[in-house]
C-alpha cells in the first residue's frame, strides 16, 4: 500500500506526528502537498475531492479509497498496519488513549502563542501569550510531563509503538520552545532525554531527521521559539 | 455489561457525551462519582487503582477489566457495542474523525472562557476572555456549524450515530453559553434546530433529558453563559 499524505508543506505540525511513524516503519508514502502542483491537489481534495467524508482541516491521509482525517485517526488506523500499535483491542485503545492525550498537550503548546485565537497574528496577542505561556511554564508543562514519566515507568522494556515516536516530537518541540524551561524541568526527570535519545537513534528515524524530508522546526509552526515566551 | 462511568458530579462536561451515548442506548450504567463516596473511588482510581493505564484525567469507563479514557477513545469503544457506529473500519473511522472535531469544537468553546488556563479562574482572565470570545462568535462558530452543515446534509438519511448525539450536544451548550450568537447564526441554517429536535425528540434521550440524571448547565462546565461573551 503507498500511502499518501496531505499536509501543509513548510511546516512539521499535526502533520509530523503521522510522518514519524511512516518513516519509522519504512512505508512507501508520497507527501502530496510537498510536491509540484501538490497544493493545489490538496485543496481540491478538501473542497471535493471527498464529497461523502470531508475532513475539516489537514493532516488527512488517502489509503486506497479511504480518506482519513484527524491525526489520532490516522495513527489508529496506520498503527497495526505499520507495527507500531498492538493488535489486541485494549492494547489498541490504550495507545490511542495516549496518542488523544498527547493531541491535547500539542493543542495547549500551540495556544500558548495564539492565546485568542488562530486567526490573529502572534503579535496581535503578545500580551495575553506572555501571560498564558507562564501558565503553561509553571504548571501545564510539568503536569504533562509527570503523566508520561508514570506511563513510561510503567511500561518499561514494552514494544515501541506510534504513541512513543509522538512523545520523542513532543519533547524535541518543547525543547525548541522552551529551551529554558526544558532544562529546568528535564534536570529531575532523566526519562525525558533518554525516550528522546532512543527514538532518536532508531536507523530509520536517524535517516530521517538528517534527510531533507524532516523540515526544521519554524515560527509558523506548533512549536514556535519566542524568547519572550520562555523562562 | 454493567459499565461504570467516572466524570466529576456536578456538571456536564466532558462526561456528557458518553452518558448521552449510554442513555439513547438504554445502557446499564452507573455513572459512579454521583453516588455516596463515588468521589474517593474515583480519585482512588485515578491515583493507584489502574497501575499499567492509569487516565490523565476523567472522564474514564469501566467495562469489566477495561479501563478507557478519553472522551473520545470511550465512544470509539461503545459506539459499535451500543449500535451507534457502524460495523465496519470505515464507518467507525469516519464516525470517529466527526467525533475528534467535535472534541476540538469543545476544547474552543472552553477556552473562550478560559484563554489564559484552567488553572486560573474566570475572573482572573476576563479581559483576555473578551477578545477570544469576539474571535470565536465572529468566525470559528461558523466555520465548524458550516463544516457539520455540510455533512449533516451530506448523510441525510443514515443511521444515528454517537456523533449526532455529540453534536446535539454541542448546539445545546452553544445555545446556553451564546444564546444571541445562536440565534443570529441559526437564522441561516435551519439544518441546526432540525438536528437537535430530532435528537432531543428520540423516547430515550426525552426521557433523559427530562430526568434528574440530566445535570443542568452551569458556570462550572464547558458551557458556560456569561453574557458579556456573547453578541
């Protein structure tokens, strides 16, 4: 099966979370958008392409005739697929659980620069992310973090599965954010450095994130760097 | 199967959307923290009482040894065992994206009352309050009512599902939070009264909604009415 995925072309967004398992697992997938006219074909396919299963927003994923919206879907749907979930169906709501968690800590880190609202420019609401972003810094991050250490204490030593690869782009975006606040709260949590170095040193991710396919992290994105915003 | 549903007791919340599911069922349930010392069962449940999948937050199902978190994640689970979702991968997949969108509909409508966080109250972020609320009456309630306008009309005819029972839920939070707002984006779209009518009209959910089990809507929920949020 070669998958193609639809996803705005300059920045990693929602759309990372599914090309780090694909690339993870070795699966043939073409990044539509990324390609000549692939904008265009992604637009057409929002507007109607799908006249049955609109998706509202990208990332959507087209598998044959399917076309799969959502980000956690689309990892649910891919997960068993790629080897990258169990098959058993309470291990596959377990790891969507998480992967559900995870959507609302990327929705949190991405609301700390656009506290009113996605349709204003950051600068139009540089007071309020200041404020929402010391939120965030004194309680939200911690708080997140804290889960995830319990669950990867828990399940030591178990499969790695799409769910893992998600916290690995999680940390490295915090860590682009929020390079202090990140030192801060890793200096009594060593798990953080150590799921990120081993989802880092994975052959197939390593590839990865040296190849050009991997777009560096930027001010348009989910996770933005503003000093201000910082520690 | 008895299932036994955790969400705090006093509001609708996040919960609702699984008790609506349950109780156009006609389900067998115990929605456990509204019972004598169902809240020091819920806690305990939440600190020590699932050791491997323990739940970021309520609320969470329990089905025999199954414990499953995420609002979401929860319905994925009953919608087949509950005859609201189809039977086939597609169909649950698609149902599931309506219900993920639903979910960042709801996180929106939250924030606007709460820009800054949750951890703050209501008080303490009034100002902030103000602009998301412009922001969110002025171009994101249109644009997911237009989104699910589009679909509703696109399905006209198919079996409920636990999204139809989702989004009768929204309109019903929407119309109590911004009730002028509504009734200026309803003038428009009659697709809107039609679809809550027609789930708030199902013998099941009547009876439901006319019962104590039904908690109003309050200023401590996802919905809340503050007037100077609305037009």
């Amino acid at each position: 099966m070669r998958y193609e995925l639809y996803y705005w072309p300059s920045i990693q967004g929602r759309g990372e979370f599914v090309r780090l398992a694909l690339e993870d697992a070795g699966a043939a997938y073409v990044d539509v958008a990324r390609r000549p006219r692939g904008m265009a074909a992604m637009l057409r396919l929002m507007e109607s392409g799908t006249p049955k299963q609109p998706p509202f927003a990208p990332p959507f994923l087209k598998a044959g005739r399917l076309v799969i919206a959502q980000t956690a879907n689309i990892l649910l749907f891919l997960g068993p697929r790629l080897g990258l979930a169990p098959r058993s169906e309470a291990g596959r709501l377990w790891v969507h659980q998480l992967q559900l968690t995870i959507a609302d800590w990327v929705t949190e880190a991405h609301d700390v620069h656009h506290p009113v609202g996605a349709g204003l420019y950051y600068e139009d609401q540089k007071r309020e992310a200041k404020r929402r972003a010391r939120e965030f810094r004194a309680s939200r991050m911690a708080k997140f973090l804290d889960y995830f250490g319990e669950v990867v204490a828990r399940h030591r030593g178990a499969r790695v599965t799409y769910a893992d690869l998600s916290l690995f782009q999680m940390i490295a975006g915090l860590r682009y954010a929020f390079p202090r606040a990140m030192a801060r709260l890793e200096r009594r949590r060593a798990w953080v450095a150590a799921l990120h170095d081993r989802m880092a040193g994975r052959p197939r991710i390593r590839a990865y994130l040296a190849s050009p396919r991997r777009i560096p992290f930027n001010e348009h994105g989910i996770f933005r760097h503003y000093p201000e915003l910082d520690d």
